[in-house]
C-alpha cells in the first residue's frame, strides 16, 4: 500500500486548493458517547489517541471561555416555564435553561424554556431582555487549544442564529414568527449575527491564519424538503450569512456550511454567497443523490460527510458500511473535492466496529486511488 506523506491539514489544504493529497482527508463527528465507546474498543485513553490511532484528520474545534455574568443568574421573563425538575439544571449566557436529557442514542443538553416567549414587540425585549456582549468572552486561551495539534486543521468563528432563536422563543413559536412577526425576527437574527460577527473577527484577531475554517451554519432543510420558504431565506438569513461568509474570506478562512436534511433546492444561492465546503450531505433525503449532487455542484463545492447515520452506520454489516464507503468515494470523491465523514454525529448506539470499518475502508481505497 502507497506510504502517506501528508499531515491532516496539509490533506484538507490540498482538497480545498484541488490539488491531489496522498488520500482523501477523513474526518470525525460524534457524541462524547459514540467517543466513549471507540475509547474503548480500541483501548486508547483518550478520543485524540483512537482517531491518531485511526489515521483521522480530525479539526480542532476553538472557542472562547465565557468570563462574563453568572449565567445561572439570568431568569426567564415571568410566565415562560422552565420544567418541572431544574435541579440539575443551568442557564447560559442568553438566559436558556438547559437540563440533560437521556435519549436512545446517548445525552445531551436541551434547552427547556423560552426567554423571549412572553414578549410581542421589539420594544418589550428592548426594554427587558438583556442580549450578551462580546466582552463577555475571553479569547487569550484559543492558542492553548491548538498547543500541540498544530499537523491539525482548526475551525474557530461562525454564526447559527436561528438555532438560537428557535431556543429563546420556542421552537414552533419561532416558526410562527416568520409569517406573524417578521419586524421580531428580523431584529433578533441581527442582535445574533452582530455578536457572531464580533466573536469571530476576535478570534481571527487572536489566531489569524491558523484558522483554516469558520462554521456558518443553519439547519434548513427537513427529512423531505426545505424548512423554510427560499424567501423566508433571503430575507432572514442570506444577508448575515452573506456577512459572516465574507468576514471568514477577507481572513484567508474557508466557510464550512452545514445545514441537515432535503436542501437542494436552497445549495445555489448558498454557493452564490459563498460558502466552500457543503455538509452533511445527507444522501437519502429527497433531491440529495450523491451523483446529482456531485454533476451540478461539484466544481464549486468541497463535500464533506456522506457517510449515513440514520442507517448505514448504526444499523448496517461491516459490509454495508464498506460498500457506502466505496460508492461515497466513486460518486463524491471522483476528481477530488471530498472530505468522508459522518454525515452528522455518530450516536451511541453505533456500532464501533462500524465506525472502525468505515475509517479504514476510507484509508485503504483513498490511498489505492491515488497510488
């Protein structure tokens, strides 16, 4: 089998300049779970040490640490409720209640009020609602973040308003608001993106061109179609996305967007804005199909994801999952310009010797292709 030669960022700096690397990039998506349980499959002390182990490209992740008010300090305006059972629960910074909730596939963290619920104006949540400041946060730490990882990419920065929104207004609420009070959303999706902004060009300011991407997000798209109207789209979400993507460029940054699901009919105005790389690529969805998808795109676009797990990976043989792997690689890898991964995180009931399978079946026939 041909030697690698590349570090992990020199292979995801070749696919985004398309060059060719030694083999494809692979990357690594997962819940502290699914983590846990490749740990210990492969007897590793920590999750570093199995994706080494596994030759995985993974990105190093930076954020800043917040130092500004207690965020348990921070209530709901009166009359949104919080649960039934917050003694283990917590609020941060924009007043979200948060508690763990257990689910099939692993834990996690999920919002259980509405700070914004009771309020019908702009004026009322000027008056009332006290929106986070950036000198809230504290960025001299980012370089510790990276001490150590730097054959790694890292990802610092980016905005992904309305997952916010949805939170401090309740999620069918926010929904609602597109149609019943746009001036609302409007006025908040900004108050997002200023802070978004501002965050990321401190942290461009504190690593400036160790940062290889900045994640401009937003969730669209649904199992069969869009979760919005394209012009709820245009209007909401286009211009500070637009901003952000171009923030991320004037940096030397490329844009990593990820938004889940059917969203076909929404990927030429996003690569229209800007974006450079499209995930998760989720291939089952309507409109998603690996072929049509790499035809129409795939000279403009990196791919990265693809490797499905709602099905394939928790659920399918070694042998299905070194059979998507194979077609993933034919369909969006051919020419260049993909980056195998998870098409989001791997749940806890995944198999790990499905995760294991996977990332080797990547190794080996990335690095046959390019010999």
């Amino acid at each position: 089998m041909p030697r690698e030669s590349m570090t992990p960022l020199e292979r995801w700096q070749a696919v985004l300049e398309r060059r060719a690397p030694d083999r494809v990039p692979m990357d690594w998506w997962g819940t502290d779970e699914a983590a846990a349980n490749l740990i210990r499959h492969l007897g590793c002390a920590t999750l570093t040490d199995a994706l080494q182990q596994l030759g995985v490209d993974f990105v190093v992740k930076v954020q800043p640490r917040f130092v500004g008010p207690d965020g348990s300090g921070r209530r709901p305006p009166a009359g949104t409720a919080a649960g039934a059972d917050d003694s283990r629960a917590r609020h941060d910074p924009f007043g979200r209640l948060y508690r763990t909730v257990t689910h099939s596939g692993g834990s996690y963290e999920e919002c259980v009020n509405a700070p914004l619920a009771g309020f019908s104006s702009v004026t009322e949540i000027e008056a009332s609602y006290r929106w986070p400041e950036p000198d809230w946060w504290e960025y001299g730490g980012l370089a510790d973040q990276v001490a150590g990882l730097e054959t790694h990419p890292v990802q610092g920065g980016g905005s992904e308003p309305f997952l916010i929104y949805k939170d401090l207004r309740g999620q069918e609420q926010a929904f609602i608001d597109l149609i019943e009070h746009p001036d609302l959303v409007q006025y908040c999706i900004e108050r997002l993106f200023d802070l978004a902004y501002e965050d990321t060009v401190r942290v461009f300011e504190t690593l400036g061109d160790r940062i290889l991407l900045c994640y401009i997000a937003e969730d669209m798209g649904g199992q069969e179609n869009l979760l919005f109207s394209l012009a709820h789209i245009r209007e909401f979400f286009l211009p500070g996305m637009r901003r952000m993507i171009n923030l991320a460029h004037s940096a030397g940054a490329y844009v990593f967007h990820h938004s889940d699901g059917a969203i076909r009919p929404v990927i030429p105005e996003m690569i229209a804005a800007g974006i450079d790389i499209l995930n998760p690529i989720q291939w089952r969805c309507p409109g998603m199909d690996r072929a049509g998808l790499k035809a129409d795109f795939g000279d403009r676009i990196v791919f990265h994801g693809a490797m499905d797990n709602q099905h394939t990976l928790p659920f399918g043989t070694p042998v299905e999952v070194e059979r998507e792997v194979a077609e993933n690689l034919a369909q969006l890898g051919t020419g260049g310009g993909y980056i195998p991964a998870p098409c989001h995180n791997l749940q806890g009931n995944t198999p790990p010797e499905n995760v294991v399978t996977m990332y080797e079946a990547i190794r080996r026939i990335s690095l046959e292709q390019e010999a």
